[in-house]
C-alpha cells in the first residue's frame, strides 16, 4: 500500500520537472525586490506543495490501517483511524502529553522534529523510517550522487514566492548566493547536466521511498 503512495508522488514529480525543463529560463515580470519567472515559481510552489501533500498522505494512510512497506514489511497502527479520526486524535493530542502544533486544523506535516509526536499521537508502528527519512542531511541518488536535503531550501523558496517580501527576500540570500534571480538560481547545473531544481526533485523522491520503508 505504502508503494502506491510513494509511485504516485514520484510521477507527480515527474510532471513538474517535465514542465520545468520544458519551460523558457528568462525571467518575464519586473518586480522592485527581484525579477521571477512565473513558470518556475509555479515549479518551487507545486513542489512544495506536493512534498507536504505526500507526507499528509503517508501519515494518514499509516494509520487507517494494517499497511505494508516498500519492502514488504507489515506494520499495524495501534488503532485503526479514519482520516476524520487521525485529524481529530492530532488535535486532541495535547491532551494526552503530546505536543503537537496544530495550524489551521492540521499540522505541519514536513516539519522532521514533529515526527515522532505525529506518529505518537497517530500510534504508527513505522514511525521511525519516517522520522529517520526526514532527518536525512544528505539523499543518496543511486549508488553514485548524494545530494543535500532540499526541504530547507525550497520551503524558503516558496516563502519568498508565496510571500514577496524584503523579509523573505533576505532569509534566501544565503541560498541564491550570487544568483541575479530564482529562475538562475534553479537552472544552476549540477552533476551529470542536471539543474538545481531537477537535483531537488530527484532527492524529494529519494527522500519519499525512504519514508515508505
């Protein structure tokens, strides 16, 4: 079951990277605090999106019921939880002893130092593939790259996107370094003819099978 959710997220990746690479590089609007491209913040946003989509769906799933891991590794929740059920019993977890911060209804799912009291209060079984997934520093790609954890980053990224502002433009400087623009900084090559943003997506996806473990 864990598979399935994964393959869907690595072909949803596979989307954005193809509208990415199939976009023009040039930056096309004129804004006082940094010139952008709207086709590749359109890729930094859907991304980030996409990651925090995947980890809501692993969770969730996880504790709906017994599940089976990308190794074929079986795992129970303590109870079996609807969606409406697992919602609630993370809200309510405070209540119990364990801190989760809830946002709108729901909490962060990408934050990797809530995992373990996510998966406490959902009473996962697979907690610690998870936990030990989003506390990767470096993703291996294969048995040759390794690539650095790109939540960080990119969740600046989609701030500044999201947000345009001086604050936020000065929280990603040290991660733009000498890049004129977003659009730039993306398009930066890397190993083996990739891109920025393509070693991003390729280590999303490393990252997303290692939770599923």
């Amino acid at each position: 079951m864990l598979v399935s959710v994964a393959t869907s997220f690595q072909d949803e990746v596979k989307d954005i990277k193809t509208a990415f690479i199939g976009g023009s590089p040039s930056p096309l609007v004129q804004c006082s605090i940094m010139h952008y491209q709207p086709l590749d913040d359109g890729c930094v946003v859907s991304l980030w999106d996409l990651w925090n989509r995947y980890l809501r769906d692993l969770y969730l799933t996880s504790a709906s019921g017994p599940v089976r891991s990308v190794l074929g590794t079986n795992y129970s929740p303590s109870v079996n939880l609807t969606e409406a059920q697992a919602l609630a019993a993370l809200r309510n977890a405070s209540q119990i002893g364990i801190p989760v911060k809830i946002y709108h209804g729901e909490p962060k799912w990408f934050i990797e130092t809530a995992s373990g009291d996510i998966s406490r209060a959902l009473g996962l079984a697979n907690a610690a593939p998870i936990r030990d997934a989003l506390a990767q520093a470096n993703v291996s790609i294969g048995s040759a790259i390794t690539l650095g954890n790109p939540v960080e980053p990119l969740h600046k990224l989609r701030n500044y996107i999201a947000h345009k502002s001086l604050t936020h433009r000065r929280s990603i400087s040290t991660t733009l370094g000498s890049s004129s623009d977003i659009s730039a900084y993306l398009r930066t090559p890397t190993l083996g003819g990739s891109t920025q943003f393509e070693d991003w997506c390729d280590a999303l996806v490393s990252l997303a099978w290692d939770a599923a473990l």
